[in-house]
C-alpha cells in the first residue's frame, strides 16, 4: 500500500504533456499561431489512456462555465469557419453516430453532417479502454456494457445492429458462459470491518443465500434470522387486496422501507440488501420502488401472488417489461463501444479498416482521419457545443448556426438542420429561446452518476486462490468487483488462466441513501467531480488487499494500470414512482422535453427516459424524422 506509485507519476506526466499539447493555439506569446488539432499527432490514442477517463479532466470546463455564465468573459468573438453541412449533430454517443448514419440513409451518402463531441474519444458513453500487458493487448469497456435483451429491440434498433453486420446469435459461442466455474470460481460476497465488525470474504450468492452461508457471515442472530426471513418468506402481507392494489401499495414504498415496515426485519439486517439496486439505479433500496424490485426478482414477495407486468397508473421500467429470457451474453470485450465503432466504420471507412463484428475488435481507430480530407461525414472531437441557433426566426428560418469551443476557441458552423443528442440538461443553455415548459422538462433529466474502474492485473492467482469471480461487496467504497466477461471475438483472446494478465472491473456508485433519487444523483455528481484519481486508487487498493490478501494479492505488484472512468452525468435517468409522475404518457418530461424546434430535433437516450443502447438508437430515429425535409 505505501509504494510510491510510478504509475500515477506517468500518468500525471501523461496529462501534462497532453495538456500542454491542448492548450489553445496561439496564448503562449513565444509561439506561433500553430492550428489546434491533437488528433493529427500519430500519438494521439484516447483508449490507451489511463487515469481518469469516462468524463475525462477537461471534457467538461466549458459547459461547466457556460452553466454558470462565465464563459462569455473567456472567449472572444468566435470565428466563422465558413463551413456548411446538410446536418450537425452534437454528440457523439450512440444516440448521435446513430443520427448520423439514419440521416445518410434517408438522404444519401453524399450528405455533408458533421458530428461534435466534448470528449477526446467517439462513443459517449460507449467507451473502449485497453491496456498493455507484456505483448498483449488488454481490452475492456469503460461504460455501456453489453447489448441488453437484443430480441427486444425495435425493428428501427434491430436494423442499425444489422447494418452494422452484428448477429447477436455470434455471442453464443463468443462469451464462454461456463469458464470461471470450469475454473471451480463462482460468486462471492465481502463484508467490510467498518460496517460489519471484521473484514471477510464469504464465498456464496447474495442472490440465494442459505442457512450455511448465512452462518459463515460476520452477522448478528438476528440478521441472520432476518436475512433469511426474506429469502423464505411466503406470507400475503396485503390481504384482501387485489394483484393491482398492491402493487400501487408497493410502488410508493421503497425496498428498504418494505422490508422494515412489511416484514418486519431488525435494522442489522438492512445493511446486506442496500446495495443490490445500484448496478440497475444507481442509488441503493432506500430510493427504489418496492414494486420494482418484485420485478426484478427480488426476495420477499413470493406470498403476495403478484400478476406479471405493470399495474394501473405505474410503468414497469421498461428494463423490466424487456427483460425476457434472453441470457446476458451480448457483450464486445469493449462493451458497446463496438457499436459505437461500427458506426463510425459506415460513417467513415478510412478511420476504422475491416468490415466485420469480429475484425472490429483489434482494429485500431485513425483518430487523424475522422476530421479530415473531402468525407462528407466529419467527427470532431475536443470541441464543445455552447449555442445554436437559427438564423432568423425559428419558424422560417433555412439555417441554423453552431457554436463549439476547440482548444480554448469559439468557432461557429452553418447546417440546413441540427440533432441534439448530447444530454437534457445542457440543451436549454444551448437553445435559450426553447419554451420555458420545454426547457424545465429538458432539465427534469437529471442523469445518475457512476464508477467503472479498470485495473489491469498481472495475474489473478490471488483471486483465484478466493475461488471467487465476482464479489458483492454491500457497504465497501466499490460496491461489486468482478473479473472481466469472458469473450472471445475475432483476434481477441480473453485471460483464460489465473497466470495469465487480466482486467478486473470495480463498481462505484456515489449515492447519498436518504435523499430523493434525483437529489442523490446531484450530490454524487459533485462528489465525483471533487475525488481526485488518487483517493479512487487509494480505495481500490486498500479493498483488494482486503478481500485477496490472504490469496497473496499484493497491490504493489499486481496492479500494472488503473482507468477510473467517472461518468458524472451516467445513466439517462429513469422516472421512479416514488417521486415522479404519475403522468399521461404525452406529458412525461422526456416527451415535452423531445419536441422538435424549427430545424432542430432531439434524440439522446435521456428523450426516452430509458438508460440503454437501443433508447439512443431508437430516440436517433424519432429526432431524424422530424427533421424538416
Ligand atoms: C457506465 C454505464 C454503463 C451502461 N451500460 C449499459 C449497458 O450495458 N447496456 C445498455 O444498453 N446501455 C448501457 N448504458 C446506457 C447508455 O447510456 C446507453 O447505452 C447509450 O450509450 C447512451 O448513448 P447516448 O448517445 O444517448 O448518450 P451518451 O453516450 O452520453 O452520448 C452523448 C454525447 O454527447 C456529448 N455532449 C453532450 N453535450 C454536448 C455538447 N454541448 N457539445 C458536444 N458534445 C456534447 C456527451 O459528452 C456525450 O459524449 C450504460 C451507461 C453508463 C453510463
């Protein structure tokens, strides 16, 4: 643990010198004006970045100072680059390449549209991350993971996956279902001295627990009593009510107060459930509808008799209406990224060579080429969009004018018409003459804060030595660690033996138990953006010694390489029947908040109220078609 830690000294050598390379031409005096293009250094690999990625340090200054009026003194007049397109779109997350690639469709491959983004990397969201280890390539996924319940998709969303040449059926024999238990490694749960008396890891699933596991725990009687109580309950707590009246009971009532006040479970018991909601909402039982998690599976609601699917007045969350039997294999060793790759391949086919899913996976991206040369579809990274408007008056109006910052630069752009697809909340200071209800709806969709950390091991003996393969960990700093899906695709060969170099995944969701949903996402929010890499570093290292250490983990020297990929605006946020609505479908604010505006529509998974890959896909249509011809 006391190691001085080389790695972060070069990977703050690293920001520096990328730093210094951003910095806006022409404000160091000695220079001359030099064009701000970093993507045309042969170095310049986002990927490979290590640190803090995900919303990297400098993606966001620029919106941060527009939200708080602060911008206008820092830039000067912008410069009029004198370029027109048929279409800009803002955003280059799925929802934005998609829009790109559904306006070429409609209008031809010949359509000038170009495509601005903030970050230094395609994707949003979908973010590729990749190691080096000896002379292998590590891949892993810095965000979006897999491609959820693909059979469920639109017929809109199942066509951009064909266009793209993916055959979801490939990831039956891609991702190795049954390699860690070959392996005797199964799942695992951690609890953490600070909340349960001492540091232990208990082999087991927190999804079904028993009496022996339960005993091997560092739990009290009663807990342990209490615990099992849910797994094993079958009593009707609402008699005389029907299917549908008590699921309107459950969906006012969060997990946690259903399992205090329904069924009755000691306070000590509380502490091994409140984590298990986060991978899906980002905050823990005490801000999720009891009647979700009926619908997720959870325990202690056996003996009510629910019907299937939604009650009268409250939405299943549309994950759970999809979620048929479809297993969870669906998975890129670089997440969706690979969507986000793919389509910037039918965008641009010099960036990315190859022509299938599977050559996909090693191809290395020509971040020179996505802003270059006679394509008609151009990418353009580092560049933040801080106003659009029309040129004239809305309802008349033939073109709309774009304002990005580049390299410390205001520049405008012309385009027949303008996709929205970045998020809710920044629209209204991009668009301020938008209505009023439909800017108040726009800032509605707060978007929930989250952590996945990717750490590169040497080996994972250690772990192996546990006999575990993914741990939950309830109340420590990372919530779940995991090592990663076992996929091999194309040239990708995943880490088969514990001998062999690896990514572990860790899970952090900054939530603050006690607020309202939206409330603990602000405050995460803020929290993630004030932790410096070092206090996520420090975390990690003290967890993994914790829960491997007695397997010989030693995070001096198995650790090779850490990313943090902090997404402070995450998941597009879901409306949650403790606090939100009930509204008529039309009013929701995703619906007010998505209407068209003159030549300037909004797609973003946020216009869907619907954290997925498919939302972003079938948003991008909707926004396409109301374009005006
Ligand atoms: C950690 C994580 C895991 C996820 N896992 C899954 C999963 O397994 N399966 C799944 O289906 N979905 C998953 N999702 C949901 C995911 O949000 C969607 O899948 C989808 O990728 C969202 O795409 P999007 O284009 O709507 O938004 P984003 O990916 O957020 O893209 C929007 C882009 O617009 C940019 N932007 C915003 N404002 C501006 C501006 N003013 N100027 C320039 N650029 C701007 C943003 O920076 C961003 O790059 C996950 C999300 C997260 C955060």
């Amino acid at each position: 643990m006391n190691l001085p830690i080389s790695r972060r000294d070069f990977l703050d050598g690293m920001a520096i010198a990328l730093g210094a390379s951003m910095l806006p031409a022409g404000c160091r005096p000695d220079e001359p004006e030099v064009p701000f293009a970093p993507e045309r250094d042969p170095r310049y690999y986002p990927p490979a970045l290590t640190g803090l990625r995900g919303n990297h340090p400098g993606s966001f200054d620029v919106a941060h100072q527009l939200r708080d009026g602060t911008l206008r003194k820092t830039l000067g007049r912008p410069h009029d680059t004198g370029e027109r397109y048929d279409l800009v779109v803002v955003g280059a997350g799925i929802s934005g390449l998609s829009a790109a690639h559904f306006y070429r469709k409609v209008h031809g491959e010949a359509a000038q549209v170009l495509v601005l983004d903030n970050h230094d990397d395609i994707g949003g969201h979908a973010k590729r991350n990749e190691f080096t280890a000896g002379d292998r390539t590590l891949i892993g996924y810095g965000g979006t993971e897999s491609i959820e319940s693909p059979a469920q998709y639109s017929a809109v969303a199942k066509g951009v996956l064909a266009d793209l040449g993916i055959e979801v059926r490939r990831f039956y024999t891609a991702f190795d279902r049954h390699r860690y238990a070959r392996l005797g490694l199964g799942p695992g749960i951690f609890f953490d001295r600070e909340t349960f008396g001492t540091d232990r890891l208990v082999r087991g699933d927190a999804d079904a627990v028993s009496r022996t596991l339960l005993q091997r725990a560092p739990l009290s009687a009663v807990a342990r009593r209490d615990i099992l109580k849910v797994f094993q309950d079958r009593q009707d707590h609402f008699p005389g009510l029907t299917s549908d009246e008590k699921k309107t009971r459950l969906a006012r009532l969060s997990y946690r107060d259903y399992l205090l006040t329904i069924l009755h479970l000691a306070p000590d018991a509380i502490p091994f459930f409140q984590s298990r909601t986060h991978d899906l909402y980002g905050v823990g039982i005490d801000a999720v509808p009891a009647f979700d998690c009926w619908g997720l599976g959870y325990p202690g609601f056996a003996g009510l008799h629910l019907a299937p699917g939604s009650g009268p007045g409250i939405g299943l969350t549309p994950l759970l209406e999809m979620n048929e039997a479809e297993p969870y294999i669906f998975h890129f060793p670089d997440g969706n990224a690979s969507i986000a790759r793919l389509l910037v391949r039918r965008l641009l086919p010099q960036a990315l060579p190859g022509r299938t899913m599977e050559d996909v996976v090693t191809a290395r991206l020509d971040y020179a080429t996505l802003d270059a040369g006679a394509a008609p579809t151009r990418i353009r990274l580092n560049s933040t969009v801080v106003r659009v408007r029309h040129v004239g008056d809305p309802g008349s109006a033939r073109e709309v004018e774009i304002t990005y910052v580049r390299g410390g630069r205001a520049a405008t752009v012309r385009a027949g018409a303008c996709v929205l697809a970045g998020w809710h909340v920044m629209i209204p200071y991009l668009c301020p003459e938008l209505p009023e209800r439909q800017r108040t709806a726009l800032s509605y969709a707060v978007k929930v804060p989250l952590v996945y950390t990717n750490v590169a091991l040497r080996d994972w003996k250690a772990i192996a030595k546990a006999g575990v393969a993914e741990v939950v960990a309830p109340s420590s700093y990372y919530y779940r660690v995991s090592l990663d899906f076992p996929v091999d695709l194309g040239d990708y060969r995943s880490s088969r033996t514990p001998a062999e170099p690896a990514v572990l995944k860790l899970f952090r969701t900054p939530c603050h138990p006690g607020l309202p949903a939206r409330d603990q996402h602000r405050a995460g929010r803020t929290e993630l953006l004030t932790t410096p890499f070092a206090t996520f570093e420090h975390h990690l290292r003290d967890q993994l010694t914790r829960m491997f250490g007695a397997g010989g983990f030693d995070p001096a020297t198995d650790i090779t390489a850490i990313t943090v990929n902090r997404w402070a605006h995450g998941y597009a946020y879901e409306y949650n029947s403790l606090w939100d609505g009930p509204w008529e479908d039309d009013q929701r604010p995703c619906v007010v908040a998505r209407q068209p505006f003159g030549r300037i529509t909004i797609a973003n998974s946020d216009a869907g109220a619907f954290a997925y890959t498919n939302s972003a896909i079938d948003q991008a249509w909707r926004a396409v078609q109301e374009l005006p011809a």
